[in-house]
C-alpha cells in the first residue's frame, strides 16, 4: 500500500496502526490464490463473450416492451445466452423475480404437486426458504405443505459432507420424492459451500438410485466462481438472483432459471400462468442492463472473492475464527468469520456500512426483518438496494454471532471496507 493511500485511511477512517499491519501481512499472503482466481475469471469471461456472439446480440435486443411484451426480441434472446452460459436446454431470465427466494420458489411451486416429496440433502435451506417450504411455523400462507406438498430433511455429516447413506435410504424408502434440493451456499450455516464437483458427486448418486427425480441446485452466489457449473454435472434445474453474481452489479433486479425445458418451462408457469409462461412479460427498458451485467460478471463476481480470500486473512490474522480459510478452494463468494460477541458483531457490520459508497453515514441495527425468525443486522450500503454482489454484511443475532461478508464491485473497494469494519471492532 503506498504511503499516501495509508496517510489519507488513517485522516479519513481513523484506521489504526494494528490494522494497516495486518493488512501488508495478508495482502502478501493472498498473491497466490488471487493468480488462481484470476485464471478462472478469464475463462468464465470467454464463456460468456462466446454466447452472445453465438446469439448474434446486437443493439437490437436491448428492447423497451411494454404491455404483453409479447415479440420482445430482447428477453428471449438473453433467455438463450444463459442457456448456452449453463450448457442447457432451456433458461427463463426475468426482471419480475424480485429476489432469488422468489426464483427458486417459482422452480419448487412449478415442478411439485400435491402428495409429492421434497426431499433436501444439504441440512436445513436458506431462512428465506422456511415460509416457502412450511417449516416456519406457519404453514398457512401458500406453502408446499398447504399445497399438499411432503418434505424430508437429510442433515450434512459432522464434517460439514453430504450423507451418502441417508440420502439413499430416503430416496429408496420414500417412492413419492420428485425433488432433490441441494443449496450450494453455506446460507447462515458454519460450513464450506459445496465445490460443484462435491454436487456433481451428490447428483451421480441421486440418479443411479432415482433416474426419476428431479434434481434442483440453489446457485445463489456461486455463478463464476468455477469454471463449470452444477447443470455442468447433472443438475436439472438451477435458480438464482440477477442482483447476485451473475447481474454483475448492473443489473437493477431479477431471477434466473436454467435447466431441462420442461421443467424451466413448468417453472414459467408458476412465474406467470399456465399456458402463457414465458410468452409475456415487458422488460421495461432494463434488457441493455441485463446484458452488460452478464457481460462484466465473470470479473465482478471473482472481484467479490478476492474480498473474500483478503477478509479470511485478516480476520484470522487479527485473532476470528473464519470459514472458508483463505487458502480453501471456494464455491460462492460469502465469508463467514466468527465473533462469538453479539457487540462485535454488530459494530463489524456498521463498519461495513461506514465503508459503503451509499448511505455510509446510516448505521444499520438489528431488526425483525420479513422472512427470517432471528433479528438480523443488515450492512448494505448499495447502488442497487438489496445487492449483495455489491460489499454487505449481514448476520442473525444469534449465538454463536457469525457475520457473513460478501460482495465488492471492485476488490480496492472490499478491502477498505474490510478494513474500516475491523478497526470499527474496537
């Protein structure tokens, strides 16, 4: 760090001498797994310049429907540069997902029927997807279990691993299971996320006991982080959010799907009705966003996990338990570190927001926001509210007081926050 960069952190963030040490030790440190990063991003990068030349994109598909949307050349064009992106047959690319949960429910609602299983493999999902699924506690808003919907649970091993043997004796035992779910993030959990050759691994298990089954992979935040992805391995259907990795932090908002035709276009059915699908739906002039968002992911989203490698680093050094360490293979961009001190998690967080380009003199707290059963703290100060490829922070106020870390549009930016977050600790 040259001098003049260390003078202006300490006039301007009070950034002490402790942790601008810290700082020279783990950006030394993390050379090496910024040099792999960087190959992967160069890879997912000729990935998707090949499909949009492979789909012709021009400046004509940067439309502006309105109404049906019916004709939009735009929305359908994108819908097949993701296919080719996922090497599927089929994606549904939409701005009116207004959150990944919300794409993800489309593709359990579309593709489960009533007396159905849905059987998950990796522990308990995402808090967000509780009311989806009916295990919150209420059960009465439009769940699966109120739509008839069964649901079987099969925790990880101790090791954080998927239960080869559990899974087999659910699927053997139980005839009425037509959705496997696996969640590739860690969610708020204290574990690695799945590499997706470690889902790979899980699918050729799953088909060689039920070819019948579907298998759905969540892929929130794990788009671009390796160079395959889980429809790579056998997954039939993915979902996940365009304010995420793959909008690349243009894109304002919205979901994705990708996978097997039918089952995308069972999906669409729920997105919108039955027989319409993904026929309608205007696009309201943000097709150009869509595109370029795409187009700057794959170095976006590998930005976010040099912000990762760097927090896992200097966190560990200045005394936290982290995971992933900063020297692990990673499959998402999330970093989760370990306060075991509700305080210290909380000012983390308001450092994190002190170190945002919006809203930077707000300070987050602790509130009941919609969806999750603990109070959860939110830093997330955001050109596009909500983005968490853009640097946030957000934790349940529970013990043992883990925060997780995500997101940086640009890695110079990750680390300041980062920094400006550690001093805040006190």
């Amino acid at each position: 760090m040259f001098d003049i960069t260390k003078e202006f952190l300490r006039k301007s963030y009070n950034i002490n001498e402790n942790t601008l040490s810290l700082y020279e030790k783990a950006i030394e440190d993390v050379k090496e797994q910024f040099a792999m990063y960087d190959k992967i991003r160069e890879y997912n990068q000729l990935k998707v310049l090949n499909a949009l030349q492979e789909e012709r994109i021009s400046d004509n598909h940067f439309t502006n429907s309105s109404g049906y949307g019916y004709g939009d050349i735009g929305r359908d064009a994108l819908d097949k540069v993701y296919a080719r992106v996922f090497n599927t047959e089929s994606a549904l690319v939409r701005p009116h997902f207004v959150n990944g949960t919300h794409a993800i429910g489309a593709a359990l609602f579309g593709n489960l029927r009533p007396n159905d299983t849905l059987l998950t493999v990796s522990g308990k999902p995402y808090d967000t997807l509780h009311n989806i699924i009916g295990i919150s506690g209420n059960e009465n808003i439009g769940s699966l279990k109120e739509y008839g919907v069964n649901y079987t649970q099969i925790d990880l091993t101790s090791a954080g691993k998927f239960d080869f043997d559990a899974i087999g004796k659910a699927l053997k035992e139980d005839s009425k299971v037509k959705v496997v779910h696996m969640q590739r993030s860690t969610g708020y959990g204290w574990r690695n996320s799945f590499a997706v050759s470690e889902l790979g691994e899980a699918i050729k298990f799953v088909k060689s006991i039920r070819n019948d089954v579907i298998v759905f992979v969540d892929n929130c935040y794990g788009e671009f982080i390796d160079t395959i992805e889980p429809t790579d391995v056998g997954a039939d259907i993915i979902a996940g959010s365009l304010i995420k990795n793959i909008g690349g932090g243009i894109a304002p908002t919205g979901g994705y799907i990708a996978g097997k035709s039918e089952y995308v276009e069972q999906a669409a059915f729920r997105l919108t009705i039955p027989g319409i699908g993904g026929e309608c739906g205007s696009t309201f002039g943000v097709m150009r966003q869509l595109f370029q968002g795409l187009f700057l992911a794959p170095h976006v989203a590998i930005e976010a996990v040099k912000g990762a490698v760097f927090c896992a680093r200097i966190m560990e050094l200045a005394g936290y338990e982290v995971l992933p360490k900063f020297n692990e293979k990673r499959s998402d961009i999330i970093q989760a570190i370990k306060f075991n001190n509700a305080e210290k998690l909380i000012n983390f967080c308001k450092g994190i927001q002190k170190g945002s380009p919006i809203d930077s003199f707000v300070e987050c707290e602790p509130w009941d926001m919609p969806g999750y059963n603990d109070q959860v703290i939110m830093a997330a100060g955001a050109f596009i509210q909500g983005s968490s490829i853009e640097l946030s922070a957000d934790a349940p106020i529970r013990e043992p007081y883990i925060a997780y870390l995500q997101g940086g549009l640009t890695f110079d930016h990750a680390k300041i926050g980062i920094l400006i977050a550690l001093s805040n600790i006190g």
